[in-house]
C-alpha cells in the first residue's frame, strides 16, 4: 500500500481498535441503556459509525471509480497526510452536530448486530482503500457538509476523528449510566 494511504488507514484502524477498547468488558445491558431521552445508547452509536463508515467506503469506491476512468495519474508525493486535517479537526472536535437523516440509528438497535454492522462497513472501507491504492487521491475531493470540501486522504483522516469523538461520548455514556 502507497505509504501515505497506509498512513491515513493506519490512524483509522487505530482508532478503531481505542473505540472498542472503550466499552470492552461492559456489560450488555449498559450498552443498551439511554442516559437521557435525547441521548443514544452505545449500540446506537456503534450503528451511526456503521452508517458513516459505510457511506464513506461507497463514496470512496465511486470517486475512485471515477478518476480511473478520467485517467487519474498515480500518486507522486511522500508528504505525509495527517497534517492536511489540523484545521478541519479543530471544527469537528469544536462543533456542536446533529446527524442527518440517513446515519441516524434506529431506536432499536441491538449491540450485537451493530457490531457486527460496524464490523462488515470496516471491511468495505479496507476494501474501497485498497481499490484506490496507488492513486492521487489528494486530486480527488468530496464535499463535507459541515467540514467543506475534503480529498480522499482526508475523507479517511475524518472517519478516525469521528469515531475519536464518538469514542468519547461512549466513555461519557457508560460515565454517567446509574451503578
């Protein structure tokens, strides 16, 4: 794998790996449990992550799609990747969101599903990742619709910071259920 794409997927996987870590041992009923009526549960939040890591592999696998079919050239720079994110991750970590729609997660959703949900969408972004190997995908954008327009490298860098704020919402969560 082209290093600065191994670089942008070795931070999603190692935030990956701190989110799990984050609610190991818990027992299943805590990961079930609303903390307030506005609030989701820790299983919902695992199906949110699913729906946007999905929704990021199949954008990923489309754009790519693309630029080969335009004649996208391979990648030529060694410059690392991570740095092109500072700013957007000020705003994210800063922002107050709502979710859209469509990574909304069902009211219903149990733990283990969501994790085996989350589970299938880390394949398919490993896969749509391993379908851009060797492309520019610093030439490739996409438009956030809170952060602006993101390349693919980027778009890779938001899905580890967005689980890093997820994760810590899981830890405020099981934090504030009732012993």
């Amino acid at each position: 794998m082209h290093a600065r794409l191994a670089e942008a997927m070795d931070y999603v996987e190692e935030k990956r790996k701190e989110l799990l870590e984050s609610f190991s041992g818990t027992p299943e009923d805590r990961l079930h449990y609303r903390v307030s009526e506005n609030s989701w549960t820790v299983a919902q939040i695992l199906e949110h992550l699913r729906l946007v890591e999905s929704g990021v592999a199949r954008l990923i696998a489309k754009r790519v799609g693309q630029a080969r079919e335009a004649g996208l050239g391979e990648e030529g720079s060694t410059q690392p990747v991570m740095p092109s994110f500072d700013s957007h991750r000020e705003r994210l970590e800063r922002a107050v969101l709502q979710s859209p729609e469509p990574v909304r997660p069902r009211g219903d959703v149990d733990y283990r599903e969501a994790l085996a949900g989350l589970n299938s969408s880390r394949e398919a972004l490993r896969a749509s990742a391993a379908s851009a190997n060797g492309l520019a995908l610093s030439e490739i954008k996409h438009t956030h619709p809170i952060l602006g327009e993101l390349d693919l490298y980027q778009w890779l860098i938001f899905l580890g910071a967005h689980e890093e704020r997820h994760r810590k919402q899981i830890e405020r969560t099981l934090q504030s259920i009732p012993k």
